[in-house]
C-alpha cells in the first residue's frame, strides 16, 4: 500500500486500523477513502468538472468565478466562492481548455487561471502573473478570443520561468503544481501567497500587485520583489476561545501553534442516540487527496475525532466515552506507516447539545500517544460541532425543474444560520448525510384556489424539521403551530397541482411544548434564539425532463425480459421524443392488470420511480381499444412519474371510468402462452387538468412500445 499526496490508496491495514478503535478512541466504520458528508456523485460522461480554491493568501469569499472556454461556453450553472474559497463548476466535456476569472468578491479582485483537463485548478495571484507573462496582457483583453490564448505547453513554460524567479527572488516554493494540487487556506503554497503580498508591501518600487502584473506580463522578472526576511513567519496560534471552524461543522485542532480545520464531519447514525457521540472529520476531499499538508508531528494528518458524552453539559474528561483520538500516516515509509493517536488525558467543554444531533464545544487540551511508538503529542485547542446549517449563498433563485420547495433564511437562529435550501437537494453545508433538513408548505387544499391563506385557517402551515430521522420525520421542528405565523399565496392553480409562494416566523419548541423533540440534557435556546423569519417558493410537482439512458436507449424488449418498453413519440416538458425507456414487470403482475417501474438512480427516494400501470386487459389474442368495454373488462394505462404529475388515459367519476378528453389506447395482444401475455401497444396519455400549469400548456404524450407479463390466470 502506498500513500502519496496526490494519490491515496486505501488497504486492509488502513481498514484494520479503522475498524478497532475503541474506548476513549471510537469506533467509526467511515473509510478514510470515502468523502464525508455526501453522496459523492459525479458527472456524467459528457460533463467536467472543474474545482479549485480562490485566494490571495486571504480566501476569497463570494467571488464570481467563470469560464470561458475554447467552444464559446462556459460553466453550466453560476458558480461562487465559500467562506474558504472553494468553487466548483461544471462545463461541457468537450469545452476544455478553460480560462478562468474570479471577480468581485471579498476582498475584491480579478485574477485568472487555465484548465487544460478537468479537476482542480485554483485561481491565484501565481495562476494569473503566468498567463499574463504568457500573454504579455494584464488586462485579459485576450480572453475573449480562443485563437490568442497560450496553449497548455506556453503556459507551462512560463510558469517554470515565473516560479524560478520567485525562488532567485528568497520564495521557498513547496512541492506541486499551484495551479492544480488543491490549496487550503494555511497551507504552504497559501504561505507564500501571503509572503507574495508582503514582499510587494516591502518592495519601495512596487507599489501594488497591479504593478507588479504590469512588469512581469512584459518578461522583467529579473525585478521580482524579494522575499521577506526568513520566509513564511511561524503560524500565530489562535486565541483561547476563538472560531476555529468559520461558522462551519467539523473538528478543529491546533499543535505547535498550527491550525487544522477540518469540516464534512462525519458521525455515526447510532452515535446520534448512544451513549457516546462521535464527531470526525477528515483532512482529505473527494479526491482523497490530503487538504492541510502542514507535517502532524512529521507526518500528515488523515483525521481528527472527538467523543462526547451524550446529553453531558460543560467539562468531560477523557473517559470510556469521552476522547480524542487522531490518524495520521507516514507516506514515506514503504509500505506506509499509519499511527493511531488516543488521548490518554484530555478536557473538552460541550456548550450546546441537541438530541437532534446538534453537539458544539471546545477541545481544552489534550495528550496523545500512538499505536506504534513511545511518541506523545499535545494538542492546546480545538472545536467541534455538528449541526450548523448554513444554505446556499446569494438571492434566492427560481424554482428550476428538478425544484419543488425552496426556503430563504431572512433572520436565523444558532443552527439554521443563513441561506437558501432546495427541498430534495442534499445539504450542502458539511452536515453528514444523515442529518435532514425537511420543510413542507400546505395552503390547506388538495385543490386550493389562487388566492393568500393565513395560517390557522383550515390547515394552512409552514414548518421546518431538522436532525436525525426517526419513524415519523426529523425531530426537532420550527413551526408556526409553536406561535409563529404565516401568509401562504397560491398563484397558479390547475386543481391538485399549483404554484405558490409564502412569508413565515417559525418558532423552534421549548420544554413545554407537546412533541418538541427536545430530550434530557438539550440545550434549551430563549424563544429569540429559536425563531426563524423565512419566505420562499413552492409547488406540489416539478418540471425537470426525465432521460433513458444508453443515450436515450434502453433498447427493445427483446430476449426473455419480462416488461413494456416506453418510447416518446411525443414529448413535452417531462419527456423527449426520441427516447426509449425500458420498465422492469413487477411480480404483481397477472395478466389482466400488469404493473411496471423503472428507476432514476440520479434522482432521490422517492421521487425515483416512473411506473406504469394497466388494468383491464383482454386476455386473448386481438386488438383492443381503451375504455371499449370487452367482455366486462374497460382496458386502461397511466404513468406516475417523478415529477408528482400523474399521466393517463382514463379517469373515473362517480363510480364510472371515462375516457380523458385528448387520450387514445390501443394494443394488440399477440400471444397468452406459456403463463405470459406479450404483444405491442400505441398511447397518447394526457396529464388530466394540469395544462395551465405545465410549461407550453403541453400535458400530454404519445408513447409505443412493447410488452411481456405474467398472464397468472387471476
């Protein structure tokens, strides 16, 4: 097994490792290989993803960050930059290569970078001097224009030739590519981009980094400022007391004056109710690339835990529940060498307590001692916590296709900070995957009528559920029935599915509220620390377009499959003509009604499945009509979809199936042996009164295809 920093590769020893730590130590089965805190999706084949850190020394937080790439397109989304200077984006495979710009922001600056390959490409004042040196342009004029830009081999000439000159100017450069190893902010490479802006401080002839550009886009790098005296300074340790984690979740430690902040914690879902709670956060991303690369007592930190007493307020000292431990490995050993580090004493102070899940506090002090050798470590501060929701940053957006419900925090309270969320979305904030944040909006009506509805007429209610889930939802709840209020606006109705947006102050319970959610030993917050000002948007279906796959083609029935292929004659919103979905039989089948599903893994339970329905077929060998009445049977076929907008052919009313005004059926039955019916079928199945809701107005399609079932003889 080998370990390198741009290359992890896990093994049994690792694992091992892992999976016998106990006592003060924990006890997570969490692969160090695999990301906390996310569902660790990728693209698809025909995307790539570009992903980075923006900073000066300082990160940059909130910048715009854009692509222009070689095709004439950029980044499919806005991207922007967190409070640590992250990004990330997605343009089209076949786009690459990239020229980035981060502007505006805090602090305020333009700066560019290149991508020649999809991953990480951070935009910093280095990344941006040599595509200036490459350019001769400090002003990007070049940018917009593909067949001016450096290709990928000019671009990495000269960033040879600046990084010389840095080094002949007193820079001690750290290993790696700057534009492309991932840079965390405190880490080397950030060092000496702090470094950078100290020399242009001392520098009497440099009067700032635009005058420096200035000189270097036209080759005199001979003139670099001089590094300070003595290199990057040692690391100011922080305050006692002070925010490690940014307003963040995760595991904070500090040895030597050295700060590692470490978020995505992960924590076991038995740990929430245990016990003991285990908190732990990795020093390495997606990638399993390790992010702070500062030498742990001379090697690299893998990842920090801390165990809490469950429901324990104030002091805890190391005990079977109560602990510290660490990993961190020797990559220059072969095979490498991991080392367990458990506190054998320590003091950590828990200010805050849910049994939601939420748990923060402070790491006092701690000494360590490892599974390998007679080496000890001590650790001076430290913070943890789990869980801070902080949603997406900037105005709300418009409900996108995929988007049923989106909530805007306008005033929060300690753990719903700020932000928006997506209802359906995975969190975004570092929280583990566990740890739901669930909100719902009801204008009291399965069949409201445009218009405003204040809460406590009928059942009109907004309400935010947030922690671990149970049997009946995530506990801990802000709602309106605690005190709050609401206004909900229904602004486009078609009956069963509308369009809506609401203004609500949410009150999180106390100890006197039936069903709170709160348990012995939480933290109970004043009622101005517990009340939520929200607004947002909401309806009771979505609009995205569901895709087959196989580039559309999930082929024909074929062979023995038991099923019905779906092709789109005649798409809308939801679906493109063209495509050919494939729909797996269900045992339920029996010849007269066939049952039929098809998954989207992409998409979130439940609102995964596209299932199609028929009931009331013939079962002898001919062709029949929808709704004909053959023998007592009416034959019928729907299809519920993700989207939460049913699709049909018929309806029933009072007692009596109707055919829907627009739909058509017809299939022919072609066989009924050997226990199975087959044959072909041809459908126009209408969205019933849900048109004026639907872009275009377009609530219908046209499907065809094949089937195969169990005819069980029922």
């Amino acid at each position: 097994m080998s370990f390198k920093k741009s290359t992890w590769i896990i093994g049994p020893a690792l694992l091992g490792i892992t999976l016998v730590v106990a006592g003060c130590g924990g006890g997570s089965s969490h692969a160090p290989g695999e990301p906390a805190g996310g569902d660790g999706g990728s693209p698809g084949p025909s995307a790539a993803t570009l992903s980075g850190t923006a900073a000066i020394g300082a990160a940059i937080r909130t910048g715009t960050v854009t692509a222009a790439c070689s095709d004439g397109s950029g980044f499919t989304e806005t991207v922007t930059t967190n409070a640590n200077g992250s990004w990330s984006g997605q343009v089209a495979g076949t786009a690459l290569p990239c020229v980035l710009t981060v502007t505006g922001g805090t602090p305020p600056v333009t700066l560019r970078s290149y991508a020649s390959q999809a991953g990480t490409v951070n935009v910093t004042p280095i990344t941006d001097m040599v595509l200036a040196l490459a350019t001769g342009s400090a002003d990007g004029g070049w940018v917009a224009n593909p067949a001016n830009w450096p290709d990928t081999a000019t671009v990495a000439t000269r960033k040879t030739e600046l990084l010389s000159a840095m080094s002949d100017a007193g820079f001690a450069l750290p290993g790696g590519d700057p534009f492309t190893r991932p840079l965390v902010i405190g880490d080397d490479w950030d060092q000496v981009l702090d470094a950078l802006q100290d020399a242009i401080d001392d520098d009497p002839d440099t009067a700032d980094y635009d005058a420096l550009l200035a000189r270097v886009k036209d080759g005199q790098l001979a003139t670099f400022p001089a590094a300070p005296d003595g290199g990057p300074s040692d690391p100011e340790p922080p305050e006692p007391g002070a925010e490690l984690l940014n307003q963040r979740n995760g595991v904070a430690v500090v040895r030597d004056g050295h700060l590692w902040a470490m978020e995505q914690p992960f924590i076991e879902t038995f740990g929430a109710t245990t016990a003991k709670r285990q908190i732990r956060a990795n020093n390495f991303g997606a990638d399993n690339v390790i992010q702070d690369t500062t030498p742990f007592a001379g090697e690299e930190l893998v990842w920090a835990q801390i165990n809490v007493a469950h429901g324990t307020l104030g002091t805890q000292l190391c005990d079977g529940t109560t602990g510290v431990v660490l990993m961190t490995v020797d990559s220059s050993a072969t095979p490498a060498v991991y080392k367990t580090w458990t506190a054998t004493d320590c003091e950590l102070d828990v200010d805050y307590h849910f049994g939601n899940g939420a748990t923060e506090g402070r790491l006092i002090s701690a000494t360590l001692s490892n599974d390998r050798d007679a080496d000890t470590v001590t650790l001076s501060d430290g913070q943890f916590r789990l869980f801070i929701h902080t949603g997406k940053e900037g105005p709300m957006p418009e409900l996108s296709g995929d988007v049923r419900e989106i909530l805007m925090v306008d005033s929060g309270t300690r753990e719903i900070r700020s932000g928006y969320f997506e209802r359906g979305k995975p969190l975004e904030d570092g929280s583990h995957p566990d740890h739901y944040i669930d909100f719902g909006v009801s204008p009291g009506s399965a069949n409201p009528a445009v218009g405003s509805y204040p809460c406590g007429s009928s059942s009109v209610s907004v309400s935010l559920s947030m922690g671990w889930v149970t049997t009946g939802g995530p506990l801990f709840k802000f709602q309106t029935s605690n005190g709050g209020a609401c206004t909900v606006t229904v602004e486009q109705s078609a009956g069963r599915k509308y369009v809506g947006s609401y203004t609500a102050t949410l009150i999180g319970p106390g100890f006197d509220a039936f069903g709170s959610g709160l348990t012995p030993g939480d933290t109970e917050l004043p009622e101005a620390e517990r009340t939520l000002q929200v607004h947002g948007l909401f309806r009771n279906f979505t609009t995205q377009t569901f895709h087959a796959d196989n580039q559309g083609n999930e082929g024909p029935l074929g062979g023995e499959t038991r099923g019905v292929t779906l092709t789109i004659d005649d798409g809308n919103t939801h679906f493109e003509a063209g495509e050919t979905f494939l729909l797996a039989s269900e045992e339920s089948s029996n010849g007269h009604n066939g049952y039929f599903y098809r998954r989207f893994s992409e998409l979130r339970s439940p609102d995964d499945q596209l299932r199609m329905v028929w009931s009331g077929i013939p079962m002898a060998v001919g062709s029949y009509a929808c709704n004909d009445d053959v023998g007592g049977l009416k034959p019928t076929m729907s299809l519920s979809t993700p989207a939460n907008v049913p699709y049909g052919v018929t309806y029933t009313q009072s007692g009596l199936q109707q055919l829907t005004e627009g739909a058509s059926c017809s299939l022919n039955v072609t066989s009924v042996d050997d226990g199975l019916v087959t044959g072909t079928y041809i459908a126009t199945l209408v969205a019933r009164n849900i048109a004026p809701v639907l872009p275009g107005e377009d609530a219908s399609i046209t499907v065809s295809g094949e089937f195969r079932y169990p005819n069980t003889g029922l």
